[in-house]
C-alpha cells in the first residue's frame, strides 16, 4: 500500500509538460476547508484527498473497501491513515454511493465533523472496457447506479445541507 501511495503522490507532484504556455492561476490554500470525496480509498480519489491533506484540509473519505483486497489496492483505514500523514483531517465513511440512505448520512456525518462541505468531488465510478454486446446488463445496470444516480444522490444531498 505505501508504494501505490507513494507512486500516486509522485504523480501529484511531477510537472506535467505542456506543449504551449497555460497561465497559471495563483495558488490556493485548502486549509480549513472539507472535502467530500466519493471513491477516495485509491487512484484519483485518493490522490486529491492527499493533496487537500498536504494543505491541512479536513477531508472525507467515502468508499466501499473496508477489508483489502487481492485485486484493489486500498482501504478505507489505509486512505484515511495517508490523508492524516499528510497533514489532513479524515474523516472515513464506508458508503455506497448507490444509496440515497448511506449518501445522506455520510453528508450528515461530514457536517457534524466538520461543520460544512465546502468542496465536493464525485469520484467514485463503475466501468466495463468491452464493446457493447459484451457488457452483460448487470454491469450496465451497476455503471449507471454508480455514474449516474451516485453522482446525482451525492450532489443533492451536499448542497441540500
């Protein structure tokens, strides 16, 4: 686990190239300020909820993966153990973001933590690399609950707070 955490905060840290000159926005502290992040126990979840920590951030982490797992890198407790290290605030919630029930009371959880959510970010997410008629409706259907409905239950219940 620490080298997944390390090559992402690598990552986070390399420059990347750009072919033409992009302006620069002026750097902006996330001190104080709460993160909700969906899918946040590896990869790109994980990877923003490292770099809000480094600023001091309060971050919660919503996710499904409680136990680790042979074929995913990652845990709640693993995530929530790096954010902290980093010099965050976290705040772990094993939440399926296919629920309405779970979402709210992850918000509800979030709230009482820390006060607010300033910043939400929507990463959890279902895929399937094959063509159509190979994508069994079961998948189909999980895609859709996880990048649609998650993604709509969370945004609702965040700014209804």
């Amino acid at each position: 686990m620490e080298q997944a955490i390390q090559t992402v905060q690598e990552r986070i840290q390399s420059p990347c190239a750009p072919a033409r000159a992009v302006r620069r926005l002026p750097s902006m502290s996330l001190e104080g300020r709460t993160l909700f992040i969906t899918g946040a126990t590896r990869g790109i979840g994980l990877a923003i909820a490292l770099r809000a920590a480094r600023d001091g951030a309060n971050v919660a982490l919503l996710g499904k993966t409680v136990e680790p797992q042979a074929n995913l890198p990652g845990t709640l407790s693993t995530a929530a153990q790096a954010v902290e290290e980093a010099g965050g605030h976290a705040l772990p919630i094993r939440c399926d973001i296919r629920s309405e029930e779970q979402v709210e009371r992850a918000v509800a959880e979030t709230v009482e933590r820390f006060s607010r959510i300033d910043i939400l970010v929507n990463n959890a997410s279902a895929i399937q690399l094959s063509g159509t008629t190979e994508t069994p409706l079961k998948r189909f259907d999980l895609m859709h609950q996880v990048n649609a409905r998650g993604l709509s239950s969370a945004v609702r219940s965040a700014f209804l707070t």
